[in-house]
C-alpha cells in the first residue's frame, strides 16, 4: 500500500512508479551511505540516494539545494527554484 493515496487511485500511481528502474542497496552503496552521512552531515536518506547515484554513475535530480549544492556535488542537478 502506498502512503497518501486514495485506494482508487494506488493501481495508477504504482503503475507510474514501475517505470521507473529501481537500485539495489549493497554493501558497496551502504558504506559508502555511512561515509557522505559522516562527512557532510546528512540524514541517511539524502546519503542513501547520493550513494546509489554516486555508486551507478547516475545524476540526482532533487530541489534539495540546501544539502545537495550542485556546484559542490557534480552528480546534483536542481531542475528549478521556487522564486523567493
């Protein structure tokens, strides 16, 4: 079951998720979890997602530009910003 969303309208939200390809959490991607959460102090969702994308060679895309700088961190892509 998916959080937020109504039973009528799971089924579609799960078939829009499957498109997605998925990443599997190894040892490899864990540790390196631990070592970002470490150095640059983030909760271990932000530095489970760097790991995986640092570890698949793929770009994050997020709007966190406060934990995720792309000038900092060359795998960040902030799509846009919400003007001020």
């Amino acid at each position: 079951m998916l959080t937020g969303f109504a039973p009528e309208s799971e089924a579609k939200a799960k078939d829009f998720l499957n498109l997605f390809q998925t990443h599997n959490v190894t040892l490899e991607v864990a540790d390196l979890a631990a070592s970002l959460r470490r150095d640059h102090r983030w909760k271990l969702p932000d530095a489970m997602q760097a790991a995986v994308a640092i570890n698949r060679q793929l770009t994050l895309v997020t709007r966190n530009s406060k934990d995720f700088d792309p000038v900092r961190h060359a795998f960040v892509v902030i799509p846009y910003q919400l003007g001020v």
